[in-house]
DNA sequence: CGAGATTCATGTGAAGTATACCTTTAGGCTTAA
DNA sequence: AAGCCTAAAGGTATACTTCACATGAATCTCGTA
C-alpha cells in the first residue's frame, strides 16, 4: 500500500487537517460582537450617556439612531448595551434589553406581530391571529410591571414597519410608560433613512426621539481598519495577500462606507480561496467574493418568497429576457403573470394585490420599479432588474423549482 | 403657436370578504358524594 | 352538585378583492397672433 492511496474514509480529511485559512470565521459574521469598535468612540460615549441612568432607576430617555446599512449602528448599540447589562447584573440591578429587528417578515412587521412578539420575548405565549390588538398590549404591560424593572427596547429598522403599520403605532409606544405602574420602559429605535421622522406627528417625534445619534459612513481608511483588527483574530497570520483588504474596503466604501459589506467580502473571499485550496486569499477572490454575495442575497429573499411574489418575479424575469422588449410595465408582467398562473394551477391575483406585490419586491431590492406617466399611454411603473444577468439565470431555475414548471 | 382640456393605463386609498384562529359561554355528559 | 368536555357564538388579524377616485404628461382642441 503506498503512502498516496488515499483510503475512502480520508476523504473528508481536509475539513479537519489544518489546512483551513480561518482561525475564527464567526469575527467576519455580521452576527459577531467584537470587544472594541473602532472610530465609534463618540457615540459609544453618546449612548452611555443616554441609558446610564438606567443603573439609578431612572427612565432612559429614547432615543432615534440615523445611520446608513453598515455604518456599525447595531454592533455599537448592542455592545453598550451589553456592557451595560454586565455591570448591572454584577450590581444586582435590574436591567432588560430587548432587541428586535422589525424587517423580519412575519415576526414583526405589524404592530400585532411587533408587539406579539415583544410580550414572547417575556416569556408570553402569543398566537399568530385571533387576538385583539388591544388585548396584547395588555399582556405586554402586564408581564413588564411585574418586575420593577427597566426595560430598554431596541426597534431596528423601525422605519420599514412604520411603513407598513403607520404612525399610530409609534403614538402607542409612547405612551407605554403612563400604563406601567413598576416597570420603566425606554425606546431606542434604529432607522437607516435619514428622512425618517421629518415628517412624523411632532407630539410623537418629541416624545419618541428625545435624544438623536447620527451613525456617519465609515470612510475607506476606517474600513481598512476595522478589517485588519478582525482579520487578525478571523485569519491565520500571512494567509491575506497583498491589498486584499484594501481592495475590500474600497469595494464597501463605494456602497456608502458600508462595514457590514465589507467584512462580508473578506469573509467570501476567504471561503472561496479556501474551497480553492490555495494558501492565500488573492485580490482576484474578491472581485468573485463580490458577486458571490450579491447573487446569495437574492437567492435567499427569493426562496422564501410566497409563490404569488414568485410568479411575479418570474414574469419580470422573462420580460427582461425578451430583448425586443424596451422597457417592462406592470400591465404586461400582469398578463404574463395570468398565464404563468394558469400554467401552474396557480389562482390569480387580481392586478391590485400585483402592483403591491412589485411595490414588495422593489423594497427588498430585487427590482427597480419607478412610478412614471407616459402622459396619453397613461401612467405605470417602469420595472427594470437590478440583478446582473446570470444571477437572474438562477434566480429563474429556482422559481421553476418551486412553482414546479 | 400656445394655453388649457382631454385621455389613457394604472397608481392608490378605503372598504369589504374569506380564512384561520382566539376566547367565552352554554349545554350536555360524567363523576362522585 | 361539581367538574369536564364540546360546540356554537362572537370576536380579531391578515391577505386579498372590489370599488372608486387620483395622477400626470403626451396629445388634442381651439382661440389668437
């Protein structure tokens, strides 16, 4: 038997022989909370500031934090936060911090769902449906005063949900702390638009936003740094080649200084130079590393999506396939979608719950859908992909497979 | 030629409906004293 | 009589439909220069 007889049971060998660039792959995962965060002094300090008080059971006050994706918002909230919390367990204060992220479809984003899901974070069995509105909020309230507690809320991306559920919502949040007789609550709500709030009811803003954190975009220097101080715990010593991380921070500081993207290009980078079985990560990684990311991103709304926003995604697919096609309109997805429907036994949705439907899928990204009025040929949305082509390919095999053409 | 009216294809808001699920309540049955 | 189960009644949230009105620029109309 010579030495290169490689034996069956060997062949998943690589995994655990050390051949492996990463030492630690979780510090590149947007879920990993580093133990510092560089150039976010000032607003480590903000927040301390802001949720201190805290610790002499005084309310907090609540707080608005603007700041484009990436620009370190959630990792700096929930690190003060954290630190917060240790302090106040070693002193026997009691301090609890909620975080819920209002994007997630079907978690929380309705105020039945946001507020449903807040009371299970206590401990509270909601159902989905059924209950009135009304009626878990008191369940909620009820839970909270129990303790004489202070309770920080975290709101991500709250914006998405103010969308959906409207203003009113917020208007209820604020008067949460009239209904608790023990408990205190304080509200931190996070938003990536900017805008947010300009025009918001000025009783709610001022009650809701007492104090106002702006998350300004990392700029390349910045990126760079973040990446070398993860890197160095993620990575094996000498495994990044030579301006791989440059070139990964330059790629997220053209999307706005966006940290999260970044990190996320190292990562790939490294997992393809990895599957690669090279011994390093090489600038070229990066460029496929950046693509890679894009097409998962779709790949993985688009799977989850209902089979009605599939099939409307499809027929745009095959829209923009056809070349002679200049430009896509809602009537002709919406015809197209009827036969794809009837292809797949599939009932149809009127054209109403259509519109919304590309309205969705434009939020999320997926598409481009702009309002415009061809003045005498009425007006409709312009829908343009905003996928590159060969994601799209795949885009279209796996609606194929769920919708079983 | 230009100001205003018209028009088209669909956006968009409001109200209504179907579905799935919840709690309450009343009745019926069982059980145990 | 008390306890337990069941089914009906009355209620809600959500996703969707139905209805009706709103939009906004290309195009048309018509009066005027």
């Amino acid at each position: 038997m010579t030495k290169n007889h490689v034996p069956a049971g060997n062949l998943f060998e690589k995994f655990l022989s050390n051949n492996s660039l990463f030492i630690n792959k979780n510090v590149l995962q947007s879920s990993y909370l580093p133990n510092t965060i560089p150039h976010r002094e000032e607003q480590i300090r903000q927040i301390r500031d802001i949720i201190g008080p805290a610790l002499r059971r005084e309310k907090p006050s609540n707080l608005f934090i603007y700041g484009q994706t990436g620009t370190g918002k959630t990792v700096t909230l929930k690190y003060t936060a954290d630190v917060l919390m240790k302090f106040a367990n070693e002193k026997n204060i009691l301090i609890k911090i909620v975080y819920l992220n209002c994007k997630m479809k079907k978690v929380a984003d309705t105020e039945y769902r946001l507020v449903a899901q807040l009371a299970r974070e206590f401990g509270k069995e909601i159902p989905a449906t059924g209950l009135p509105t009304d009626e878990v909020y008191k369940i909620f309230f009820s839970v909270l005063d129990r303790e004489k507690q202070t309770v920080i809320l975290i709101l991500d991306e709250i914006d998405q949900l103010i969308d959906k559920a409207g203003e009113e919502l917020l208007y209820n949040l604020t008067r949460i702390n009239e209904e608790l007789k023990h408990a205190q609550v304080s509200i931190i709500g996070i938003t990536n638009r900017i805008s947010f709030g300009e025009n918001m009811d000025p009783r709610v803003k001022s009650s809701l936003s007492e104090e106002e954190i702006l998350f300004p975009p990392y700029n390349a220097l910045q990126l760079q740094n973040i990446l070398f101080q993860r890197a160095k715990n993620a990575f094996k010593p000498n495994v990044l080649g030579e301006g791989v991380i440059e070139k990964c921070s330059a790629y997220a500081a053209k999307e706005h200084g966006d940290a999260r993207r970044a990190l996320e290009l190292l990562r790939v980078s490294g997992e393809i130079a990895e599957r690669k079985e090279h011994s390093k990560v090489a600038i070229e990684d990066v460029d496929e590393a950046d693509s890679k990311i894009e097409k998962d991103r779709v790949l993985d709304i688009v799977e989850v999506q209902p089979k009605e926003f599939q099939a409307t995604l499809y027929a745009i697919i095959r829209l923009a396939k056809n070349k002679k096609i200049s430009a896509i309109y809602t009537g002709d997805v919406y015809e197209l979608y009827r036969g794809i429907c009837k292809e797949t036994n599939l009932r149809p949705l009127t054209q109403r719950r259509v519109s919304d439907i590309i309205g969705e899928l434009d939020m999320q990204g997926i598409i481009n859908a702009k309002v415009i009025s061809k003045g005498r040929q009425g007006r409709t949305r312009e829908i343009s992909f905003s996928i590159p082509p060969e994601t799209a390919e795949k885009v279209e095999k796996i609606i194929r497979d769920s919708l079983g053409i």
